[in-house]
C-alpha cells in the first residue's frame, strides 16, 4: 500500500444525511401545491435550481419542471455559466455551489447546505496536488 492510499484509509469523512430516510412524503396535492410555491419563488427571485444527479429525485424533479438542470458537475457548471437569472439554486457538494460563484460573479448563489462534501475534493489538498502536478 503507497503513503497516499495508507493515508485514505485512516481519514475520516463528514456523515451525509441519510436522504432517503430523512425526506418528508407528501400526497399528490400537497406536492403540487409545493411545486406550485417553489415554481412562484423562482419566478419572483429570477432564479434556478441546478441539482446534482445524486441529489433526491424531488429535488431533480422540481429542478426539470422548473427550467432548471439536473446533470453532473460540468454540465452544472455550464448550464449555470449561461443563464441570466439573477441567482441560482446549487444543489449539489460545496464545490459545486463554489464553482458556480466562481463563473458567475456577479449573480447570488443559494446552497441547501454547505455541509454536503465530496471525498475527492476533500483528499486532494491543493499543495499536495501541485507537488504532484510537478513529477
């Protein structure tokens, strides 16, 4: 085992929310009746959901019917990068909402949390990858 991967097995990394478990159910009403809310809220804030595909299927559905995007991190980035609402909605890992500002100074980024991590970005500290990126 090389320093690196020995290194990975002694980390500990922050719980996630056990989504599934933890998401309320409502009845076909009360969902649209949600929806109906969200979809007036985005519309006042001239805003967009862009969700990760491994974000809660309500979460992906709200953000298809919306106008928003469900897709992996660059597309995310892209989908973000070209729209001209005024905030956008990043549900998704902390790097994801931080690439969104980063392409898109000038528009307000919400986050659901800023909690959910990735376990890549958390294990390749950038001092460490630039000593690398030199070999």
């Amino acid at each position: 085992m090389n320093k690196l991967s020995n290194k990975l097995s002694n980390e500990s990394f922050p719980k996630t929310i056990d989504v599934l478990n933890s998401s309320p159910v409502y009845d076909a009403s009360s969902k649209k009746d949600k929806i109906n809310l969200i979809r007036k809220l985005l519309k006042e804030k001239d805003a967009k959901i862009i969700a990760h595909y491994y974000t809660h299927a309500d979460v992906q559905e709200v953000a298809e019917i919306t106008g928003g995007n469900v897709s992996d991190s660059l597309e995310m980035a892209k989908f973000g990068a070209n729209q001209s609402s005024k905030m956008l909605i990043v549900a998704g890992v902390r790097f994801m909402g931080e690439t969104a500002k980063i392409l898109n100074p000038e528009k307000k980024i919400l986050m659901p949390t800023l909690e959910a991590e990735c376990s890549l970005d958390l294990n390749c500290p950038a001092p460490e990858l630039l000593e690398f990126s030199k070999k």
